[in-house]
C-alpha cells in the first residue's frame, strides 16, 4: 500500500494555504537576514505585483537587503519588458516606482544610486527620462551611476556627463 494523501488533503480543505509569497512576507519581518534574503529572492520571482513590488521597493532603503532588492527589482523590471513589449498601453511598474524613488531627495544616496543602477540594469530605453530626472544634488557617486546607466541604454551620456560632472 502506498502513503495515503489523507494528511494533505485535510490540509487543503482546511483552507490553510501553502502561499510562497506568504510566506516570503513573513519572512520579511523576521531577523534572521538570510531568510529575508532569501524571501526577497522568492517575491523577484512572484508575478503578484501588488504584494512583491511595494516590499522589494522598501528593501533597497534598508542597506543589508539593498542589493538582493535590486537584483530582484532588475529581475522583475526585465521579465515585464519581455512579457510586454507588443503592448503600448501600460508601463513598467518597475521603472515607474522605482523612477520615482530615484527623483525624491530624502533617499540616502546610496538608495538612490542603487535605484538608478536598477533603471539601466532593466535594459529598457524609456527609463532615459526616469535616469537623467534621478535626484543628484550635490552627488557625483548618483551622477556618476546616471552616466553609466544612460551609456549602458545605448545614449551618447558626454553631454549629460559633462552636467552631472561639471
């Protein structure tokens, strides 16, 4: 006789579910930073942007998840590029927000360094706008990751180096 599905079945239909985006949220506030690592990896790869996005987004202001974050978000940005490229009627939700944590000033420069770096990771060339809008300052290191991003999209960036740059 083989293992009886008793067990799982009463599982099912008790309506516990075995969610793995639930269980990267609650990951998520745990200490342990591995396991909110690894939940991060786990909500780059979930196609539920309402419950994914808003956390990877506030990941990359907390420094020890801020690269995992952008790895995710550059992930997420590129898979949206590829599953919707024959479609004009919506726009990239990761360029979109993580464009408009690159414009305020309040991030930490590093925040919006990292943003800038998951615009041109995406490799989409309508995040040229979202890139040069990106908040220096008074940053060379936020000018200098612009300058980059805009050169890896394919944009002649000497003029916008020599304006960032002085």
């Amino acid at each position: 006789m083989g293992a009886r599905p008793w067990p799982l079945l009463l599982l099912l239909l008790s309506g516990c579910s075995v969610d793995p985006v639930d269980r990267a949220l609650d990951a998520m506030y745990r200490e342990d930073l591995a396991a909110k690592r690894e939940a991060l990896r786990v909500l780059g790869r979930s196609e539920d942007e309402t419950r994914a996005l808003p956390v990877l987004l506030e990941s990359l202001e907390e420094a020890d998840l801020r690269d995992e974050a952008g790895r995710q978000l550059v992930l997420w940005g590129r898979r949206w590029e590829a599953h919707n490229k024959a479609s004009d009627l919506k726009h990239n939700p990761v360029l979109a927000e993580v464009g408009a944590l690159a414009a305020r000033a309040d991030p930490e420069v590093e925040v919006r360094c990292k943003a800038v770096w998951v615009l041109g990771e995406v490799g989409a060339r309508s995040a040229r706008k979202s890139i040069e809008a990106a908040y220096a300052g008074d940053s060379a290191r936020v000018a200098a990751v612009q300058v980059k991003a805009l050169q890896k999209l394919g944009f002649d960036a000497k003029a916008r180096r020599r304006e960032l740059l002085g």
